[in-house]
C-alpha cells in the first residue's frame, strides 16, 4: 500500500541507531552542557547538498482573503483563480487579512510556550502512543518511521469534532479553543473558493469530506537551539495528511517547501497565515492540485516553535476523486480509497512510503 505520505527516503540510508530513553530534547538541552550533537540524533543526509532557492522572482503565492469574503463579483474571482494557479503550481500560499488577530495568535503561541516549560512530569500526564489518541505530547522519535531521533518536541491535540486540550497551564484550553475556531472560520471560506477554482459547486468539498464533523488537529513543534544544526534534522520531507494546513510561528525561520525541485526557505511574516495543500485536498483533485513536500531545520541560535492546524474530512470519509475531475479515459481515477482513520492509522506504522496513486506493483499491495 502507498501513500502521500512520503519520508524522503534517500536521506535516510544510515541503519537506525536507536536512543536512550528521552522524555523531551527541551530537557535534553538544559540538563546537559555539550558542544556537538549525540550520536542518536545524527541524520545522514547532508542537507546542504541539495538546491535551495530564494529567488525573488519565484515567490510563495499571496492570498486576500478578505476579497473572498467582501469583494467584488470580479474581486472574488480573481481570487479564486489565484488559488488555481497557487495550489497548481506550489501546493501552497500566504493568507492575508484573514481576521485571526495577531494578539490572539501571539497568546497561542505564549501558551505553548507555557506547556513546554512545565515540569517533565507533569507533561508525562498527557503522553501518548497511538494517532488517535485526543492529546498526545512527546519527542521526535518513531522508530516505524524514524531513521535518526528527531529534534523536536511535540504537543498535539485533536480540536474538532470534540475540543480537547491540556488542562494545564493556566487559560490555554481557553486560548486553544478560540484560536482553533477561528483558524477553522478560514479553512472554511478557502475550501469553498477551491472548490469553485475546480470548477466544482461552492459546498462540493464541504460535503465530500463531510467538513462539518471534520478533523482538526492543534499541534505545536518546539525545536530546541541545537550545536550542530547541519547533522540533525527538526522534520524530514513529508507531506501533510488532510486537506489544508495552517502555520505559524515564533518569528524564528527553519520551514523549506519543495517546489520545482528546489527547497525554498519560508518566511511567515507577522500576521499572515501560510497554508498548506494537504494529501486528501490533492484526491480529491485527483492530482490537480498536489500537497507539497516540506521540511523543518534547526539552528544553534535561538528556539523555534512552529503551530500548525491540520484540516481534514471526517474520519469516516473515503477521500476520492471528484467525478467531474475524473475521466476514465484521460484522467482516470489514481488514488487508493481509504477511510480518512485508515490512512492516519496507516501512517503511524511507517507502511506509507510513496505517492497515494494506484500503479501496478501498488494496486497487487492493496
């Protein structure tokens, strides 16, 4: 069975060396005064042998929400054709204006920081081990997954259909809660205008991933300052499951998008929300539209801390196709049918390695 799930697998040839029991790199670091990198956190690949590109004339798409929502017949469509060319040719872009407020935001991003500043104890209460589990926090290491221990912490909770959150610190169920609904308002407003730049009907996406008891994930990855940055690694290359992803961040720079073939530093400037397309956005286009490969890289300079809202159908829903965008002939169908559940769950055993289309050798796997 594939996937779009994808590590890339080339970077990772070295045999697993497999670490001691770590409950967090945070405490890694602060329990330890070393100038080079443990031997278990190594990762072969060298990043800076590959092409990185900051070509100004070669920009990540910039998106208006607002003229979705309150422009002109002839605003919003122009719009909705940007997002065509966005999602074609980068599988992702900036949002503007879009009315998630830099304040709350920034307390999101406090209150993160809060919950990684507790005690290791106390943030031993809500680890967890299986995907569907509704909060889990932990450390970068999978070893089904995993070649090198990854330089990372993580908390990750499951926002809707049902909120769940951390009880601890202090108000960030409350910061979570309204954060994740409005990050939500907008994923809504841009899935119907995607829709629309498919040439499909307005609320097509919205009932074919049965959005409305869709799954959100709230999730925050804290990169330590590391002492050799160039051998560890924050993420692999993957790609995103779901339809579309959210991200923001501390100011501090480490996220690389894959496009033509060149890694591109990203930038998120205060008050903008850079999106993702996402596995199941690009079945449902069968392909039209691709989610991107993207990374994160460390430094030894300061901390980084990520968010990232991962929208997805519900768990129930079998992603396929859009007919319209699916001709037996020319376009046939390309892509395993899987349950939105199946394929997380697959995903946490390391079995999606590849592309989520249907070849030969794939379709005898499934």
């Amino acid at each position: 069975m594939a996937s779009a799930i994808s590590l890339d697998t080339k970077s990772l040839k070295a045999s697993p060396v497999y670490p001691p029991k770590i409950t967090s790199v945070k405490a890694l670091v602060e329990s330890t005064d070393f100038s080079s990198l443990p031997s278990f956190y190594t990762f072969t690949h060298n990043l800076h042998d590959e092409l990185i590109s900051d070509d100004p004339e070669d920009s990540i798409p910039i998106i208006d929400i607002s003229l979705l929502v309150s422009g002109t017949p002839e605003e919003q469509s122009q719009v909705i054709h940007q997002l065509n060319k966005a999602c074609s040719d980068w599988g992702c872009f900036m949002v503007i204006n879009h009315g998630v407020s830099e304040s709350l935001t920034k307390a999101m991003i406090a209150s993160f920081q809060e919950f990684f500043d507790l005690p290791e104890e106390e943030k031993e209460e809500f680890q967890g081990s299986h995907v569907m589990d509704p909060i889990r926090c932990g450390t970068g290491f999978n070893p089904s997954i995993n070649k090198a221990n990854l330089w990372r912490d993580f908390l990750k909770c499951v926002a809707h259909p049902e909120f769940h959150s951390p009880n601890k610190p202090a108000g960030f169920s409350e910061i979570a809660l309204e954060f994740s609904k409005r990050n939500r308002e907008v994923v809504t407003v841009l899935l119907k205008a995607i829709s629309k730049s498919l040439g499909l009907e307005e609320s097509y996406i919205n009932k074919a991933a049965n959005f409305e008891l869709g799954l959100q994930l709230l999730a925050a990855n804290y990169y330590p300052a590391c002492p050799e940055p160039e051998k560890a690694i924050g993420i692999p290359s993957h790609y995103d499951h779901g339809l579309l992803t959210i991200l923001v961040n501390n100011g501090v720079s480490g996220l690389q998008v894959k496009h033509k073939e060149k890694w591109f530093n990203v930038s998120i400037h205060p008050n903008t929300l850079f999106v993702q397309v996402a596995d199941h956005l690009e079945i449902l286009s069968n392909g039209k539209y691709k989610s991107i490969a993207h990374r994160a890289l460390v430094n030894n300079r300061a901390t980084r801390m990520s968010i990232a809202l991962a929208h997805g159908p519900s768990l129930d829903t079998v992603i396929r196709p859009a007919p319209e965008l699916a001709d037996n002939e020319s376009h046939p169908p390309a892509y395993v049918e899987l349950t939105y559940r199946e394929f997380l769950e697959l995903q946490q055993t390391g079995k999606l390695r590849s592309k989520f289309r249907l070849n030969s050798e794939q379709s005898k796997a499934s």
